[in-house]
C-alpha cells in the first residue's frame, strides 16, 4: 500500500457521523479498538499519554502541550484531528527539534499495517467489521509513536470521551477544557450530559487538569472526580488578570519563576487554552517524572503551531483574510469577540465573511452569533456528505436580515468576498474545519498567501 492508496482506503469508509437515509446510527463502542489494538500488539501501552477532552480548545490545548513537552527534550507525538489540509496533519512526532507531520512513506506503512490486521481479524471472527476510520487512525497514530520511541503522547480527544477511540489510553493526565453544546444528538442534550460524557476520560485515583466553567460542566465532573477519587488541578492560578490583551504577551509566575506568556494564538479564549496547556505541564514535571523546566514552558508556548485559529493571511493584492474554524456557538462566540477586539485596534472596512458548515451544526443559532457583525456574507456549500445545503444556508442568512451572496465553489466565493471587501476591508472565513482547510490551501497556492 502506497501513500495514494492509504490515503483512498481510509477516504473510502463511511464517516463516523454520518447517518445515511432509512440507516442506523452508528454506535460508539470501546471494543473495535481494544480488539484492533490488542492484535497491534498494545502500542498504546508503550509510552505515557496524556488525553485532553472538552468542546473547544482542546486541539489548541494539545498543540501548545505538546510544544512545551519538545521544548523540554521529551520524545512527543501529538494526535489531533480534524485536519485541515492532508491527513498527516493528525499525526505528529518529534524531528530535528520541531513537531513534525509523519511523513508519507510511515505514514503508508502503518496505514497498510492497521488495514492488514483489521482484515485478518475480521476473517477470523474477532472483529465483527471493518473499525471506523477514526478508530483506524488512531491506531495508526499509536502504532507510529511506538515505533518512534515515543516518551509522551498528548492525544485530542475526536468527540465526548467517555466511548472515544483515543480512550483506549490509560492516561497519566486527563485535561478537560470548555465544554458547551456541540454534537448533542450523540452525547446529549444539556451541557451536564456532555460533560459527564467528557468525563468518561478520567481515571480512578487519577489527575483532572482544568477551569471553572459553566456551572452545570462544574457539578457534572466534579461529581464524577469525587466518585472517583480525582485529584482536581485548578489551571486558574495560570490566568492573567482580566481583560488582558495577548497581543504582547503577559507575565506569569509559574514553578517559581517568572515567564513571558507569548501564544501565536491569539484571542481572549486562547489564554484559557494556555492556562490548562501550562498546568498540564508543571503536573507532568512536579508528580509524572518529566523534566519540563518553566523555560520550556516560556518556549514551547511561543513556538506552538496550530493553524486555522484566527490565522491571518495577507496575499498580495488583497485585503486582510483570518482563518478560523468556529463551528459551534461557543466557538462563534468566540469569533465574534475576537474579530470586534481585532477592528477596535485595527480599523477594517468593509468586513465580509466566507461561511458553510455542516448539517448536524446549528447554522441557525451560529447565523445570529456571527452574520450580524459582518457588512456581507458570501455563502458557500462546504464538500463534504455532511454539508448545510446553499438553501438550508439562505434561510438561516434571512432570519438575520443579513446582506448574503451565494457561491457555487470557494473560489468564486473568495473572489465575491475580495470584491466586496475591496483593499481596506477584511475577509474573515469560518463555520467549518472543512471550509478553513481548503481556503487555507487555496490561498496558499493560488494566492501566494
């Protein structure tokens, strides 16, 4: 299996969400990949992990971990997911001093492996099918860390917890971030059923790294640390003061010393991520054995890669375009206060934004968070199965009152949005991983972004 043909066997399975016409719905289970792993031979026991649930800001959480962790010397593999823009994206290991995606031929071979198996067990009985694609990659994932000699994996927990394929791990550390409505039709209807779903990824007598948030989130995982015997880490004590602006960064106390808080991710909610990334990290050096000096922790942070984040592009010829992936209401929100702190200190005008998502989002709800902020809204169907059709985005666009156009293809939408934008505007871009990711590669490849 080559890297063409890895990428199309996985590309070829039925996402894990998606719920055809007159189908079932999928049913989440740990056991596909304990069985799956179990006959990998357990890579997933071969180094200590740390899982990092919630609703928004575990990716950011993760990425900026597992910085600190390189930063310090350890041996590290991150897994995330969605990608943005190639599927290696998932998967990253420490090489020449920076985390790196796996490259095409590992990433093939262990791709045919974990296929091979998977096959090999169905036929014999063991499986009762072909595991999802996300159970595939994340056995994939451990299979690679094992292999690299991995000391610490920060893996992202893909949706809730609790029935995750990630959390076949035993965790050394369980961080949960913000948690708030997003895929309540598979881990329920109110935010103390999600966050007892999220929950799922603690240990008895472990570690709980996180903030005081909603408080039916607070009931929900504190009921579940004390049944238990969680030890509860208050990531608080790492915030600035309120109302400081990251844009030049802050100072914090942290082991003792002073550091400079520097993030490439910027945004008020990102200081959160920041916070629970850097508690994290004094728990793993003060109780989990690794040696992560607080500079470390001042470098990692400054050097963590996550893009998609309220990412700025300025091709030339054109206005300001921002990236970000806000693809629930926490995450619009979250948008909204960026974007408006952003134009208090940096004028733009007009302000356009390029927005699809999917169909098991509340496009009307994310409709009234963020089209009011905007002089104009191209709309434009994301490509993928589980798309919000151009009519299910109009209709949520009316009930605002907004100013919409609506584009066959993002190109056409990106050239509706630079028009309308003209050369003092900004193009903001968001509502879907999806959408993100093949902007971000179209501006860098057809706009030289």
């Amino acid at each position: 299996m080559n890297y063409a043909e890895a990428v199309s066997s996985l590309n070829g399975l039925v996402p894990e969400l998606l719920t055809l016409p007159g189908g079932e719905r999928r049913k989440f289970t740990l056991a596909e990949i304990g069985l799956l792993c179990a006959a990998l031979g357990n890579p997933q026991r071969r180094f200590s992990s740390v899982l990092i649930a919630g609703t928004n800001g575990k990716g950011s959480t993760a990425a900026t971990l597992a910085s600190i962790a390189q930063a310090a010397g350890i041996r590290v593999g991150l897994y995330t997911s969605p990608h943005l823009e190639r599927v290696n994206e998932r998967v990253r290991l420490s090489r020449n001093g920076r985390l790196a995606e796996i490259d095409d031929e590992t990433f093939a071979r262990h791709c045919s492996t974990v296929f091979r198996t998977a096959r090999q067990r169905m036929q014999d009985g063991t499986l009762r099918g072909m595991p999802s694609y996300f159970e595939l990659m994340t056995a994939l994932a451990f299979c690679a860390f094992a292999e690299a000699g991995v000391e610490l994996a920060v893996l992202e927990v893909g949706m809730g917890g609790r029935l995750d394929a990630t959390n076949i791990v035993d965790p050394c550390l369980s961080v949960i971030t913000d948690i708030d409505l997003d895929h309540q039709e598979w881990l329920g209807e109110t935010i103390g059923a999600i966050a007892r779903e999220k929950a799922g990824i603690l240990r008895e007598h472990g570690v709980m790294v996180t903030l005081p948030q909603h408080p039916e989130a607070n009931t929900a995982l504190g009921e579940v640390a004390v049944k238990l015997d969680v030890r509860g880490v208050n990531a608080a004590v790492y915030m600035p003061a309120r109302g400081t602006d990251d844009s030049s960064g802050y100072a914090l106390e942290v082991m003792g010393r002073q550091v400079q808080v520097a993030s490439p991710l910027h945004g008020a909610h990102q200081q959160r991520n920041v916070a629970l990334a850097i508690a994290a990290a004094v728990e793993l050096a003060a109780e989990k054995g690794f040696a992560i000096p607080p500079e470390a922790i001042e470098a990692g942070i400054r050097q963590t890669e996550w893009p998609g984040r309220l990412e700025r592009f300025t091709p030339a010829g054109w206005p300001e375009v921002i990236l970000d992936v806000a693809h629930n209401p926490a995450g619009a929100w979250a948008l909204r206060a960026a974007v408006s702190g952003l134009d208090s200190r940096e004028p733009a005008s007009p302000q356009v934004l390029v927005f699809g998502c999917l169909r098991d989002k509340p496009v009307a709800e994310l409709g009234k968070i963020l089209f009011p902020l905007f002089d104009r809204v191209v709309l434009v169907a994301v490509h993928s199965p589980r798309a919000t059709s151009l009519e299910g985005l109009q209709a949520a666009a009316e009930a605002t009152g907004a100013l919409t156009d609506c584009a066959e293809s993002l190109p056409q939408a990106l050239d509706v949005a630079r028009a309308a934008a003209g050369s003092q505007g900004r193009i903001v871009i968001s509502g879907s991983v999806y959408l993100v990711g093949e902007a971000r590669h179209w501006l860098k490849t057809e706009a030289g972004a």
